[in-house]
C-alpha cells in the first residue's frame, strides 16, 4: 500500500458520525414521506448557506476524513459494511404502514 492510500480501518464516514441523523420528510399530504439524513453539527449547506439534506440511500458514500466535527460512533468498517446490507438501492417512498 502506498502512503497516499488509506487503510480501510482508517477511512471515516459520516454514518458513522454522532451528528449524522436520519429525519422523515413528509410528501404531498403529509401522509408518506422519505428518509433523508441530516448532519447535527451544520456541516452540509447549500451555496446561500442554508442546511443541506442528502438521500438516505446514499449515506454510505458520505466522506468524513476532512470533517473536523466527527465524532466516531465505534468500528467504522464493521459498521459499513452491515448499514449497506440493509440500505435501499434508490430513494424510496414509505408510508406509516410500511415503516
Ligand atoms: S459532516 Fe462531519 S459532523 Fe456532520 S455527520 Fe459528517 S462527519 Fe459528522
């Protein structure tokens, strides 16, 4: 390995970040929503500053390694790989039943 790769114990991702939460948005009538996830720290905005939300099904890919508010929550690569087993593979639609 080189120096310039990173060994995959050290690799950090938001999910596994305290500040990184998981909130429900509703949809139309409020009746079914979608999951998105939000950073607790402030550190997702959109370019006029306010608070950016990104897609649940993508939380795996979020990069921590510049973040200077991580806050790990334990074993990182252990934890991935099992949050990506149960992930959806796009952005779904969920309702109070199917929840
Ligand atoms: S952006 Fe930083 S503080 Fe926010 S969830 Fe990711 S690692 Fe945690």
């Amino acid at each position: 390995m080189s120096s310039l790769e990173q060994n995959d114990d050290d690799k950090r991702y938001c999910a596994n970040c305290i500040h990184c939460k998981t909130v429900r948005v509703p949809l139309g009538d409020g009746r079914n929503y979608q999951l998105r996830i939000r950073c607790e720290a402030g550190q997702w905005k959109k370019k006029l500053g306010e608070e950016k939300l990104h897609k649940y099904f993508t939380v795996s890919r979020r990069d921590a390694s510049e973040c200077p508010c991580y806050e790990t929550m334990g074993d990182s690569e252990e934890f991935i790989r099992e949050l990506k087993k149960t992930l959806p593979i796009k952005d779904e639609v969920y309702s109070p039943t199917n929840s």
